[in-house]
C-alpha cells in the first residue's frame, strides 16, 4: 500500500511537470524559462590556462588560448617543447603551453605550442574550417596565425606568419565576408582595417575615420567595434555609443543609426556586448528579410578612471538596445536587464534566444577593475522581449572569461584571470583554469519526447537548392512548431562573439510515413551574404526544443 501511494505521487508529479512544460512550449502562453530544469555542471578543475579566447572547430574540438607574456602556465608543452621570447615581461624561456585543445564528446585536452602574444586578439574562421587568428601585443601584434583542425590524436597545431598584417592589431575585431575573405577592424590607435587574404595594392590597410571620431582618448571605448555582416552586404559597426551601415567595398559610410540613448559607452573597455538577431529567410521573393541588432550592458562613462586611478566601482548598464535595421527609419527601443552588467558575453541559442552570461554589476574591464560578479545567466526571448534570471555558477567570470554555443546545444564556460599574471592566492579573485558547461532547460530530459534525433541529413548545404533531412520524434505537436535552422561558431573573446549568426531556413516540404521518420526539404540561403560559405551547426527546434546539432558545409 505504501508502494502504491509512492506510485501515485511519483505519476501526479510526473503530469504536474509534463503540464508546465507545454506551458512552456506553447508561445500563446509566454512564461519565464523554469530555472530548476537548467544546471551547471564542472567539466575540468585545471585545463592549464585560462581560457579568454575560444573557437569550436568543425570536429567538435574548441582551441583556446590565452596571452604568452604573463608568466608560465599550469600544462607544459608536450615533447621538451620550450620557447624563447625577449619580449616576454614575466619569463622570457618558458616550457609551457599558452593554448589548448578541447575535445568536447571525451572531454579531455591536449597543449598546443603558439609562439608569439596572442593577448587581446581577434579570429574568423575560413570556409575550409581552418582558424585564422590575427594581432595580440608586442611581437603578436602584427602576426597572422593559422590552425587547421585535425583529429584528437594527431599533432596539428599553430602555425604563424609574422608581420603579415599591414597595422598592428590589439583589440581588433574580425568579421568574415561573403566571398570568404576576412576583414579585421581596428585595433588600439588604429582607425583602419585590412583585409585576409591581404590586399597587396595597399599594404598600409585602409582608413576608417568613424573609429578615431568614436574614441574617448586614452579610455577609448571603441576598442573590439561591433561588426556584423547583414544581409544587403554591408557591415553594421557599432563603436562607443554611435552606430553606421558600412560599404566595405567602397569604404564609404551610407547611413548612420541614432546614437543608443543614454550615452553609455558599450566597447571596451566598457565592454557591453553586441548580437545579430535571427535572420528569417522570407518566403516572399519581394520582401527583404528583417534585421535587427542587440546591444546589452557596459558602463557609464568615465568607469575605467574611476576604477583604475579611484578604485570606485561604478554600477554597470542595466540596459539593453535593440533597433530594426530594415525600418524606414531605424531607431534604438530600450529594455532593461534584471541585473546590470559588464563584460558579458551574448550567444544565440538553437531556440533563436539570447543567453548573457559571465561579467560583472560595477566596474570595467582591465585588471582589478570590477567588483560584484554576476554568476546567474539571463535568457531573453527576442520574440515577447522576456527576460529571465537562471541558477547561479558556483565560480564568478569576469575580465578575460569566455563562453561559446556547442553543437549539442550547451554553452562552454571558461577563463577570468582579474589580475596580471597566473596569480591563485592572496587575491580577491584568483585566475581561473577551469572548464564548465551550462544547459538550458531545453536540454533537460523532461522535453525529450518532444525533441528531434536528427537520423540523415545532406552534408553540404547548397544555396537556393533544396537539402534533405530526416528526423525522429516521440511526440509530434504541430507543423507550425517546426523549423530548420543553421548557427555559426562564433570566436568570443572580449565579451563579443564575432561572426555569430543564425539563418532559419525555408522549409519546402515535410513528409511523415505512418511508425516512421520525418522528412524535410528546406531551401539553403539564399545568397553568400544572408549566410557566408563554411561550416555551420544546424538544428532541428520542435516547439521550442532543439535537435542536438549536426555540421554541414554551406557551399
């Protein structure tokens, strides 16, 4: 009898939950995220640095790294590796590794040797899925780098190519360029931009006044501009508080934006952070897909004095703005965030939904320059502007964190090193080399049933043509609730995550066959600047749950 009663209690449990979690699924009834269905969970105490710069690679591998110049790290290069640099500050002969490999699916790691300063820097990676690093400090500042990924058990690693690039760039930004170029924006005192591969009729790079007018002098605030590819081929760059629709091509400024109301600065070292929302495909051929950009957090202007010579925290920005780019006249509608923050990093979900994560209530970047971390993640649904608080990291992130989407579906969590140096005691916030992942709610099992197993898919996704993919589910709720989408792995550091963007494609047709699989056939995008050629994770979501991801080649 008291089995039964157990029973009982154990199946009413089990519907109250089912119950909720259709009220979750279902968009006429918009509720915050559950937070007990999200959790964090530990992957490595001690990966040996700490990882401010991340990239996921096409084969589920993440390259991570570091600076060069700030004292021996805890993972020594493999073989008697060492390297000698003049320009290091701290150890100018060091046997250890400033850069690692993640495997993801084994959760295990392996050093990698790179040679010269990558602090601050910036990448992209090409259509063939190789990395391009570029800039850092003192003898990076002017490196170009490569890494071409290769499976776990084999030795590729870093290769570089010194003075490659026209100007020096340390705290650059990289976007890569609808006909698979890349082009590197900025730097400290560098209002310019260049070109990979590099334009040899001008090897001085090219001017870009809209990055000197946007300087507040030595506090800058312009530094890691905003800089997303939008649909019409032109760039969306957003330095300080002022934003500009830019042709590259022509280096010629066609539009500029209202200045984000407040006069808050965003770019470092104010460090608020930046997305490109969703691109919906449109299945009208005489409507232009919706753009719309999202600016969240920073500080208020003249933080970085008052901390760095004051040692007074200001309260970070608590607001976010978001402007439709394709309106007649674009203009900044502003929310507000549950917490204030700086240096966060912005990731889309599958699920087209924006999680903020890492950063800081007071304070600036720069060493020693913030207070109060913000361990709890925020998710913002784009769609009814709904903002909800998620549990709490055991471990704050804050100057030099990271984080970045898996093709799973999870968010990788690693880096903050606060002060100079691999500094672990006596410190208010020591250097931190661990690895943890968070799960969104939509990764736990209670949405299973509702979750796409992608079986079968095309590998090479083609533009304007149709691609098949098949998938199974237990439980099928409405064609309404289906679409196909395909996100690119961004490279964060610096709280921006450059080249991220998400495409939902058109599905043409969906086929079932009765105790069977489904079948889709959804169009690629439609041109190289809607979605640049390279690897991307694409997803199947079903009523707010998403496939694991798969890698497709967009070609």
């Amino acid at each position: 009898m008291i089995f039964a009663n157990k029973s009982f209690f154990f199946i009413i449990t089990i519907i109250i939950i089912i119950s909720i979690s259709f009220m979750f699924l279902s968009e006429s009834q918009p509720i915050p995220y559950p937070t007990k269905l999200d959790r964090w969970q530990l992957l490595q105490s001690n990966i040996g640095i700490s990882a401010m710069h991340m990239q996921l690679l096409h084969n589920d591998m993440v390259i991570m790294f570091d600076r060069t110049d700030f004292g021996t790290s805890n993972i020594s290069l493999p073989g008697g590796l060492c390297r000698y640099d003049p320009y290091d500050t701290a150890v100018k002969f060091d046997c250890t590794a400033h850069s690692v490999i993640y495997d993801v699916v084994s959760n295990t790691y392996r050093p990698l040797k790179v040679q010269t300063d990558t602090w601050c820097s910036s990448g992209s990676v090409l259509p063939n899925g190789t990395l391009v690093q570029t800039g850092g400090y003192n003898d990076g500042e002017r490196v170009m780098r490569m890494f071409t990924p290769c499976g776990y058990g084999e030795t590729c690693d870093w290769i570089e190519f010194p003075r490659y690039l026209a100007n020096r760039r340390w705290y650059a930004t990289n976007q890569i360029l609808p006909d698979g170029r890349i082009i590197v924006v900025g730097g400290r005192r560098q209002f310019n931009f260049e070109f990979f591969p590099r334009v040899q009729s001008n090897i001085r790079g090219f001017r870009f006044d809209f990055l000197r007018e946007t300087s507040d002098g030595s506090n800058e605030n312009n530094l890691y501009p905003f800089v997303h590819l939008l649909p019409d081929g032109n760039l969306f760059v957003f330095a300080n508080t002022r934003s500009i629709l830019f042709d590259y091509r022509r280096n010629k400024i066609t539009k500029e934006y209202p200045e984000i109301p407040g006069g808050d600065p965003r770019n470092y070292p104010s460090s608020g952070s930046s997305i490109l929302l969703p691109l919906q495909e449109t299945y009208n051929p005489n409507k232009s897909i919706e753009v719309e950009v999202m600016v969240c957090g920073g500080a208020p202007k003249g933080s970085f004095t008052k901390a760095n010579k004051q040692q007074t925290f200001a309260r970070a920005v608590s607001t976010c703005g978001r402007m439709r780019l394709t309106d007649e006249n674009p203009s900044w509608q502003m929310e507000t965030m549950p917490l204030p923050r700086v240096m966060s990093d912005m990731l889309l979900l599958p699920t087209g939904d924006v999680i903020i994560v890492n950063g800081a209530a007071s304070g600036t970047a720069g060493w020693e320059n913030a207070h109060d971390p913000v361990t709890r993640p925020i998710i913002y649904r784009p769609y009814d502007h709904r903002f909800s608080v998620m549990s709490t990291s055991a471990r704050p992130r804050m100057y030099h964190s990271s984080a970045i989407l898996l093709s799973d579906g999870r968010i990788l969590v690693g880096g903050s090193n606060p002060h100079i140096y691999y500094n672990f005691t006596n410190v208010e916030y020591p250097t931190d080399l661990s690895l943890e992942v968070y799960s969104p709610p939509y990764i736990s099992s209670i949405y299973d049933p509702f979750r796409p197993k992608i079986l079968n898919y095309d590998k090479i996704l083609n533009y304007e043509r149709l691609n098949i993919l098949c998938f199974s589910i237990q439980e099928f709720i409405s064609l309404d609730r289906l679409s196909v989408r395909i996100i690119s792995p961004s490279f964060t550091t610096h709280s921006f995550a450059m080249n991220q963007r998400m495409v939902v494609l058109r599905l043409h047709e969906v086929a079932h066959h009765e105790s069977g699989p489904y079948w889709i056939t959804a169009f690629g995008p439609s041109t190289a600047e809607i979605a640049p050629p390279g690897y991307y994770m694409m997803f199947v979501v079903h009523a707010g749950v998403p496939s694991s991801g798969v890698w497709v080649k967009l070609e």
